[in-house]
C-alpha cells in the first residue's frame, strides 16, 4: 500500500469517527429534553429506590434516555456507597428520599417501594418512614 | 427517731451529726448487687439514625453537583 493510499484511509476513518461521534452526542442531547418532557407528562417519574421508572410507555429516546441517566446514577451511588460503607440501595434509597422531597414536582408522577404510581398533590409527598430526616 | 432518744443518753453536740448519719446508715441500708445477666446498651438506633443523616447530606451534594443525573 502505496503512503497516498495510507494517509488517504486515515482521512476516511477520522471522517467516519468524527461523524459517528457527532450522532452520538446529538442523541444523547436528545433525550435530556425528552426525559425532562416525560417527567413533565408523567409517563417517568422519580421512585424511591433511587431510580427513574416508567410508568407506562415510553418513546425509545425517552427509555434510553432514563436508562442513560440510572446507569450513572447507579454509578455515583456506588461511589459513595463505598465511601461511607453502606450498601448501594441505601445510597440510592437515601438518594431517593431527597428526590421525592425536593425535586419532585406538583402533577409529576412518582412511586414508593412497589406500590402504584401516583401524582404529586399541593402538598409535600408522604416520604417512608426511613427518610424521617430527609431535608 | 434520733440516736439520743433511742439511747437514751445525751449526745454532745458535735457528736450528733456523725450519729445522725449512722442512723441513716443503719435504718436506709442500700443493698447493691451485681447483676446476673451483663448490661447490654443497644446503640444500634443511634448509630443507624447517624448514618441516615450522613446519606442524606450525601444525596442532597451528589443531586446539587450532577443536575443532570436528576432532571426536572
């Protein structure tokens, strides 16, 4: 292979990699607004396991989407789970105690442990017994 | 009842107040045993109740830092 042939291929896989990075990026910034629409419409709310769920169905950017964010999450609470020696559902579990007390808006849909899905009212969202300090 | 009027001598003065105690002494005997079982102290509800407190200021800095872990 002649170097024309060689540097002409290099060009071709920067080009290749530049492009596939850039429908990378572009989808992932395409889910932040589709998740932040789904927890406005209520189809993803905030659980108390730490987590995003859905409730009910979702578009395939919103289901990336949410699983993209509690794949770093999970991360994060593993993180600090071993920081302080904790299991990691109790990072998330605490975690989840702050998220239903304080970003959890009204007509948002959320969820404790397995129980139904419901919608947040005017007031705060009744937390579980654990979260007594949550705030 | 006081020591002068159970024994029925006068007691100087000085005197009384040591008597007075040993009166006290006598008659309020405390009697302290040591227990069978050993003295258990159950810390586990504080300790339990420290670490929740500790993970909740963890999960309020870990959403504050990553908003976009926790979009609203």
């Amino acid at each position: 292979m002649s170097r024309t042939h060689f540097l002409f291929g290099a060009v071709l896989v920067a080009g290749a990699v530049i492009l596939a990075g850039g429908m990378i990026s572009s989808r992932a910034f395409a889910q932040t607004p589709a998740v932040s629409a789904a927890l406005a419409d209520g189809s993803v709310g905030e659980q108390s396991d730490g987590y995003l769920g859905f409730n009910g169905t979702v578009s395939a950017d919103v289901r990336s989407g949410v699983e993209a964010i509690n794949i770093k999450r999970r991360a994060a609470y593993t993180d600090l789970a071993a920081k302080r020696g904790v299991t990691v559902a109790d990072m998330a579990a605490a975690t989840g105690c702050q998220t239903l007390a304080s970003r959890v808006k009204q007509g948002q849909a959320y969820r404790i442990g397995g129980g139904a899905w419901q919608r947040k009212g005017a007031g705060p969202i009744p937390l579980p017994d654990y979260c007594a300090t949550a705030n | 009842m006081t020591l002068e009027t159970i024994l029925g001598v006068p007691i100087a003065k000085k005197a009384r107040f040591p008597a007075m105690l040993a009166t006290l002494a006598v008659a309020g005997c405390i009697q302290v045993r040591a227990p069978d079982k050993p003295i258990e102290i159950n810390l586990n509800v504080k300790v339990q109740q420290e670490v929740v407190v500790r993970l909740q200021q963890d999960a309020k800095e870990l959403i504050q830092n990553n908003p976009e872990l926790f979009p609203q």
